[in-house]
C-alpha cells in the first residue's frame, strides 16, 4: 500500500494511446486487433463511398445518396467503433502513419510497427475484398463499373474529385495527416488526456475528409489506400506511392515535433 496521504488517481485505459502496460493483450491479439479495426474503417467507409454516395433520386427528384458528407461521416463513425472496441487492445491505430507517427512521438515501440503495419494492410486488404464479394451479386454489371471508376481509391489529376494535381494531393495528405497525429497525440496523453479520446479522434477524421475529398478522396491512411488501388486499375496503383509517402511523412512531422514541443521536460 501507498504510503503517500494523496488519493491514488485510477489509470483508465484511452483508445489509440501508447503500448499497453504489462500485464496485457498478447502481441497475435494487438495483431488482430489492429487488423479488425482497419478491416471496419475500409470496409465501413468504402462500402458507404461505393453503395451509398451516389446511390440515386427517389420519386420526388431528391437525392438518396449520402454524398460526401455522408463518406466522411462514415470514415469517422468506424474508427470511434472501433476505437472503443479494439483501442484498449491494441492502442487502435489501425492506420501505418498513426503507428509511425506515435513512434516518432516516443509512444509506441519502433521494433513493434513491422507488426502493425502488416496488420493494419490485411485488415484493410479484407475489407475491399468483401466489397467485392457483395458486387459479384450487384445488378447491372455494378462491380466492373466500381472497378473502372477507381473503386474509390485516391488519385490526383483525372482521379481527383476535383481535378487538383499532384502537388495538392501532396500537401494535402502532408497536412491533413500532420494534424490528425497532433490531434491524436494531444487527446490520448497519459495526463492531458481524454476519456473521450476516440470520439476526438472519430470526428476529427470527419473533419479532414469533409475539407479534403474534393482534393484527392482523401487518404491520410497507407492502408487505405492499398486497400482500394489494388481493385481499381492500373492508374490508381501508379498514383499510389503518392498516398503511402506523404501521409508518412506527415505523421513522422507531427510525432516528432509534439515529442520536441509538449513532451520535452524542462531543464529548470
């Protein structure tokens, strides 16, 4: 027993925070959880891109689909799913530039992101092949459509929603990323933290894709956009280094410097 007369303040576990005290999870089930929690992001929100954006009008000429306020909801409501459901797990990354990017920022180990990563891939890999799966048995030869739209993958030029070019897409995925890691980090700290930590993150996530869709369909995540290039075409595949290189780098950016800006102790 504690010999401090000061009440001990009980350690609540928040998602996407630092590696699990031991005690803990074994590293097949961080795996898994890592690879549920992607598979749910891409398959939930690429499903709502696919299925239900444009979905069509209804008798009186309104729109059913979702549109992009819909798909940016959709990527928001799946990571607050599954960061609640995984996080305290795994730390609920399930994202390759969130794993490196907490690294950076001295919360997670660099010997464990191999792991993550090959995780966070085949979770995401699964997901669209599910989608798959569903539009072999879609009216009116939907899936080959799907496919030579680009299956919702990212892409700058022709493949942007809005025609912006490639250096767009680069800031963008820089910038957009940078600021979901410093979000990231900021509301899942040990003593700064949040109990609402993943709902932070959720909406924040819908944020970025309501402002930046129109720019490249929005990556901030390697392993979504592996997930859909790989059922999109030859071009989405020659655009994807695009969207595996700068959402990287955004993270290492923001991990490094929250770690130099917030993290560092003072010298008096």
């Amino acid at each position: 027993m504690s010999t401090d007369p000061r009440p001990e303040k009980p350690v609540t576990p928040t998602p996407l925070d630092h590696t699990p005290a031991e005690p803990g999870p074994t590293m097949a089930a961080r795996w898994l959880a890592e690879a549920l929690g992607t598979f749910l992001l891409v398959f939930g929100s690429i499903s709502a891109a696919l299925f239900a954006s444009d979905f069509g009008t209804g008798t009186n000429g309104s729109s059913l689909g979702i549109g992009f306020v819909g798909v940016a909801f959709a990527f928001g409501l799946t990571v607050v799913a599954g960061a609640y459901a995984w996080g305290p797990i795994s730390g609920g990354h399930f994202n390759p530039a969130v794993t490196l990017g907490l690294a950076a920022a001295g919360r997670f180990a660099w010997k464990d992101t191999i792991g993550y990563i090959i995780a966070q891939i085949v979770g995401g890999a699964v997901g669209t092949t599910c989608i798959v799966l569903i539009g072999l048995f879609a009216p009116g030869g939907w899936l080959s459509a799907a496919q030579s739209g680009g299956f919702a993958s990212n892409g700058y030029d022709a493949l942007s929603p809005g025609g912006f070019g490639i250096g767009a897409a680069i800031t963008a995925e820089i910038l957009f990323t940078g600021i979901f890691v410093l979000v990231i980090l900021g509301v899942t700290h040990a003593t700064r933290g949040t109990k609402l930590a993943g709902l932070v993150i959720g909406l924040t996530l819908t944020l970025i894709h309501l402002a930046s869709i129109p720019i490249d369909n929005t990556s901030v995540n390697p392993a979504r956009s592996i997930a859909t290039a790989i059922y999109g075409g030859a071009e989405p595949l020659m655009q994807l280094w695009v969207f595996l290189v700068f959402p990287i780098v955004g993270a290492l950016l923001a991990g490094f410097a929250h770690r130099t800006l917030f993290d560092t102790k003072p010298s008096f």
